[in-house]
C-alpha cells in the first residue's frame, strides 16, 4: 500500500543489552484516505505535499496568500489550482487540529507537517499534536517532531530509507544514493518476481511461513525439517525460497526463474569428450575475500563450473568470472543430502564431459565441510580431487572477535566440535575442562538444547561465551555473553547465519564486558 517511510521516535527504554541511545522506530505508513495537514506554504512545504499525495494521502494547506514576505509557493499554487490540495486561508489555530480531519476520527487530522519556522507557532503546534497523539514533524527542529522523513529509493515495490534522525538530510540522501548505486538494476523486478513464487508456494502448502518485513532472521531459521510426503515436499520449497533469499548474491537473485525451485534436478547426460576433467576442492575461508589464498582465488579464474555451498557470501562469489557458470547448492535443513546428491551429479556430469570443476566450499573442506565424502565419491569415479585448505572460521571467528583461542594462563588448548550430528542428530558434548576453549560450529539453532546438554556434562552456566555471525564480513556481529543465558539472547536478537558458538575463559581474557545476566551486541566489522 501507498505509504511515507518513516522513523517514529520513541521515548527511551531500559534493554537486555548495553544502554544505548534510543533509535527510531522505522516504519512504512499506510496513508491512504488520510488528511494530512501542512502548516506553511514556502518550497517544503511543496515537498512534503507532494510526499503525501504520492501515499495516498488528502492534502491540506494551512497558511495565509503570503507568510514572512513570500508570496504561495508555484509548486504548491499548481496543485491547489489542479485540485490535488485544499487551501485554507488562514493563520493556524489549535482547533484546527480536530476540525480538518476524516469524519470517521472525529475530524482529527492524520499527519502535520509544520514548515513554518516561528519558534512560538512550532512549539505550540507541537504540543498540541503531541497531546492528541498526532504525528509531527517541524522542519529542523527534531526536538519538536515525533518522526523524520526518511530519505528514500524506489524500485518497483522495493522501498529503501535512511535517516540520520535530523542530523543531515544531505547526508541521508548521499547514503541512500550508495546504497542504491549498490544494488542490480533490476532488484525490483527481482522482487516482484519472488513475491509471485512465494505466494504461490504458500497457497499451495497451505501454510504461512511466518516470514516478517524486518528484521534478522529467528534464531530456529536452520532447525531441521524432517516430515515427508507431498505436503512435506511444499513446505520444503518454502524454506528454500527463504534460504535462497538470504544467501544468494542479490544479480543472481534477480534470474531467479521458477525452475530453480526444482529441488531435485533430472539426471545429467554428459556430452562425449576426450579432454579429461579435473575437479578441485576448494575453501573459501570464512568470508571475506582477502582471505583467499592464491591458489584458491587462481582455481576460480581458472574453472569451467563452479559448485558453491550456499554460504559462501557474495563478496567471494563476486570474484567469478563473467564467463564461468556457477551453481549454488539448494542446501537448507531437511534438504542437506538431496541437495548434495545433486550437486556432485553436476560435478561428476562436468567432469565426464572434460570440464575442470571447482567446487568452492566455505571455511575449510575438511572442518565440518564433508570435504572427505567428496572426495571419496570422485575418486570412486576416476577423478582425484585437488584439495586446496580454506581458513576456517572455527579459528579466525574468534580473532575477529578479539577472542584468543589460547592465551597463556587462560586456555592451553582448542577444541572444535559440531552442534549437530548427522541428519540433525545430537551429538555427544564434550565434558568441561576449565583451561579449555571450545568452538561449536552448527549449533545456534540448537543452542538451548546444547546449553542443557553441557550443564548436565558439569559445565558452569557463567562461563563466558559468545556467538560470532559472518565472520570477517561487514554485517559480521558479535554476541557476547555468559553460558545460561545465550539461548534468551538469540531468541532476543534473532540469528544472522553463518555463525558459530565459543565458549571459555579466553572469551573475556582480551575483552573486558560486563554482561552480568544480560548480553552485549557488536556490529560490524573493523576490517585489516
């Protein structure tokens, strides 16, 4: 629905985390059939006519032929003249606020932009709206206003914001021009497109998916999904399509077609060669794209295809080439080994048709990467991988962190160890050692069952811990914590996967938080 973005601003609030300034509430309003009431007539208030009637809003000036000298603004005199804003012909009075509205709120107007700059006419209006609870917004003068007007980008139905809070409108719209300057030129498309497939897919399950506007993602957003069946196979596509949504680099989400929902593909013929394959196991490191080696970044200008698991972020991806094709794996839980079945049919289909082969893997092949079972399945075939190493993020996470995987008189030793056995069994938790730090990889849509796992194992539920998500990556963002309570603060903050779970003392031997019974969340990444 037509709507103004904007950012409510609400009064401070005591959180779980660290006390920070309170932020604006970003919100796309529903205007349509509302009365929007602008106080002044000079080249902003014009503007912000012409932002009400694009959501749908009625229109009403209040001012006077001319206010401080200056005569009606052409802009405004154009629209009133085409019908498109009423005029009133007067000085604001308080009534007025409950007089110029819909009959159906009792004649109380919707929105009041005040343009004016008469110090005792904004505070007074900003009063009155505040007391009926109507939302203000006075030119520069952020005190006096409960919402901003966001600095936005449209693209179809893609609606992007950014705001400083009153603090620079140049500055929001530079921003919100980079951003733009970012994204495929066809993202709206893009996104109309998978709207389309979603709400197809949700009518023919028969289900909601539960999806929200904002957000990150649950911290259940990778729990397994076992159920099978027809109905089973629906719900399966529904998951995939949000998994591809949050892990697919957004040009390739914009071919997105209707046959890339298939979650199984027919078998592959290969075409008669005589060239032989080659195929290569490749890590991709955990995230960022300097962390390549050189052989892995020479292996990918070098392949002929490319099979990708599906967190292997977009920066890494970004470094194809052009020419070469890539396939991302349809990975998501429930779907793990159809989806890898079909990706080493491509592969092995590649090979027997002389085609080298990279299959890029996050981290490191052979840390929790099945490296191995790839391995052991070309070689069964004829084709002996080359194995080039990956740095995993079960060690770099936690240097990104500023978490010391040993640290003399803190952690003599690191322990690697997965959240979740195969086919989503739970395995078997270590027990506690004291000069030990563990990384749990796979385990944060488990997390409160890992929890009751190691308390029964003796591990003490202050011991401090912290979940580190996309490691190395802009959006990386850490979590930390104690033990008992990081469960309530993923259900609190929601997950960003990739991420992985590190428990120990080392977690506070560099860093110096004071999570008492809470948590404290760090966003992004400083860089090299």
């Amino acid at each position: 629905m037509p709507g103004i973005p904007a950012t409510l601003l609400p009064p401070s609030s005591a959180t779980a985390t660290t006390a920070t300034a309170a932020t604006g509430l970003l919100t796309s309003n529903n205007c349509q059939g509302q009365v929007h009431l602008i106080v002044g007539s000079n080249a902003i208030a014009a503007a912000r006519a012409q932002k009400s009637i694009e959501a749908g809003a009625m229109v009403k000036v209040l001012a006077l032929e001319t206010e401080g000298g200056a005569e009606l603004h052409y802009g405004l005199r154009r629209r009133i003249e085409d019908g498109e804003v009423e005029w009133v012909r007067r000085k604001f009075v308080e009534r007025d606020l409950e007089t110029l509205g819909r009959k159906e709120v009792d004649g109380v107007v919707d929105l009041v932009w005040v343009t004016v700059e008469e110090k005792g006419v904004v505070s007074q209006i900003s009063a009155r709206c505040k007391r009926l609870r109507i939302p203000v917004n006075c030119v520069d003068s952020p005190t006096h206003s409960t919402f901003s007007l966001l600095s936005t980008h449209a693209a179809g139905p893609l609606h992007i914001g950014v705001t400083t809070s009153g603090n620079g409108c140049k500055l929001a719209s530079r921003i919100k021009r980079e951003i733009a300057a970012a994204l495929p030129a066809d993202i709206g498309e893009a996104c109309i497109r998978i709207g389309a497939l979603r709400r197809r897919l949700i009518d023919e399950a028969g289900v909601v998916d539960g999806e929200e506007e904002a957000g990150d993602q649950s911290n259940t957003f990778n729990t397994l999904i076992t159920p099978v069946g027809e109905a089973a196979a629906k719900t399966r596509r529904i998951r995939w399509l949000s998994q591809i949504c949050e892990y697919w680099p957004l040009d390739r989400l914009c071919t997105l077609s209707e046959a890339d929902l298939d979650t199984t593909s027919p078998p592959l013929t290969p075409a008669p060669s005589e060239k032989r394959g080659k195929i290569l196991l490749v890590g991709s490191g955990p995230g960022h794209p300097s962390l390549l080696t050189t052989a892995s970044l020479e292996a990918i200008n070098s392949a002929d295809l490319i099979l990708a698991d599906k967190l292997v972020p977009s920066a890494v991806l970004s470094l194809i080439p052009r020419r070469t094709p890539v396939f991302i794996a349809k990975k998501y839980p429930g779907n793990a080994e159809a989806a890898q079945e079909e990706l080493l049919s491509r592969g092995l289909a590649a090979l027997q048709s002389g085609q080298t082969v990279v299959r890029l893997k996050q981290g490191d092949p052979y840390i929790y990467g099945r490296g191995g079972e790839e391995l052991t399945f070309f070689r069964k075939h004829g084709f002996m991988p080359v194995v080039l190493p990956g740095i995993t993020s079960a060690l770099s996470a936690p240097l990104f962190a500023g978490i010391p995987s040993t640290h003399r008189g803190v952690a003599d030793q690191v322990l690697i160890c997965t959240g979740t056995g195969r086919r989503g069994a739970a395995p078997d938790p270590p027990e506690w050692v004291a000069s030990r730090t563990t990384v749990f990889l796979m385990a944060l849509h488990r997390v409160d069952a890992l929890v009751g796992e190691l308390k029964g194992k003796g591990w003490p539920m202050d011991t401090p811990c912290a979940v580190i998500e996309r490691a190395s990556c802009a959006d990386q963002r850490v979590v930390r914590t104690t033990l008992g309570v990081v469960g309530r603060a993923l259900e609190e903050v929601g997950s960003r996967p990739p991420g992985l779970l590190v428990v120990g003392r080392a977690c506070g031997a560099l860093v110096e938080t004071q999570v008492e019974k809470g948590w404290v969340v760090e966003e992004g990444f400083a860089g090299f």
